[in-house]
C-alpha cells in the first residue's frame, strides 16, 4: 500500500526529468528497502529507470533508513538532513539514488498549466512562494524575537560577550590561587 502511493508520484517526477530515468536505468532489476520509521517498503528500478514495487520476495540490494523528521527536512531542501540517512548495501546504487533525490525537481507550475492555463498556473506558483517565503521570514523573525527575549529580558542563555568575560576572570582568579600558593610555599 505504502509503495503504491509512493512509486506514481515518484515516476512522476522521474519521467518529467529525463536525465533522472537515464541515471537509474543501468540499476534496472535492483531492488532497495526505504525504511522511513514506521514505514517500510521495497521498490525495483525498471529498465526505463523508472520504479515499480517490489516482488514480495525480493532480497534489498540497498537499505536506505531515516526518521520521519529527517524525510520531511530533505522534502522541505535542508541539505543538512541528508547526514541523518542510514543508507547499507550497493554503494553505486546508493550514489545514483542520492543524486537523483537531491537534484530531481518536480514542476509543479508545469503541471498546472495543463489543468489551469499557463497564466493562472504561474500566478499560483507565484502565490505559492510567496506564502512560503512569508513563512520562512516569519520563523525567522520568531527565532530573533525568541533569541533577544531569552538574553535580554529573561536571561536564560548567555551572551558570546559574558561567557568570555567569565573565562577571563576565572582565568585571572587561576594565576591569583597560583602566585598566592607558591607565596605561601615561600613561607
């Protein structure tokens, strides 16, 4: 079931760019296990380069595993979330499906400019990105916000500044406790 519903949006997307079916069609009959936790299911690359699901019988080649947080970041494009995939097995194979994740794009605007028109299509699009930019600034601005309360008005973290103070008088207080102990030794 959970294959199903993966390996059409999935073709989708690869058919929409060719370079992508050229990429995986030498993997043709190979067969990788995504584990996105609770989740699990098995895809077979076809000889075109596009997917099918799996035989149930089939023995993965590639065994790729991440959270579900770490999915919906490498949906959302933060690169860095692609260090939180577990990936075991067909090291080729593994590198062909890395490169197609990060760089296949699906054309939403092209898609609905078949259903929509041309015109209405791009103006959603453009509509689409601007509430998502509006989103990103807004977050952005919360984490400020949330940055200056936390130093200014309660302070809960502390200040670059202020810590490098503090270790500069812990520093001066260390030479102090030394020159006093080695006065004493004198004594």
């Amino acid at each position: 079931m959970f294959a199903q519903a993966l390996v059409a949006p999935v073709n989708h997307v690869l058919r929409g760019e060719s370079w992508a079916l050229r990429r995986l069609a030498p993997f043709a009959g190979r067969t990788a296990r995504l584990e996105v936790l609770p989740f699990s299911t098995c895809f077979t690359v076809r000889e075109s380069g596009e997917i099918d699901p799996a035989a149930p019988a089939a023995v993965a080649d590639l065994r790729i595993r991440l959270t579900p947080a770490a999915a919906a970041r490498i949906l959302a494009g933060d690169e860095a979330a692609y260090d939180q995939v577990s990936v075991e097995g067909d090291d080729e194979f593994a590198q062909a499906i890395r490169f197609v994740v990060r760089n296949a794009r699906w054309d939403v605007e092209e898609d609905l400019a078949r259903v929509l028109g041309d015109t209405l299509a791009h103006r959603v699009v453009g509509a689409g990105r601007a509430v998502l930019q509006l989103q990103a600034r807004a977050a952005a601005s919360l984490a400020r916000n949330m940055s200056d309360y936390w130093l200014e008005e309660r302070p809960l973290v502390a200040r670059r500044a202020d810590i490098a103070h503090w270790v500069r008088e812990i520093d001066v207080l260390r030479d102090d406790v030394e020159r006093l102990a080695q006065r004493i030794e004198r004594l």
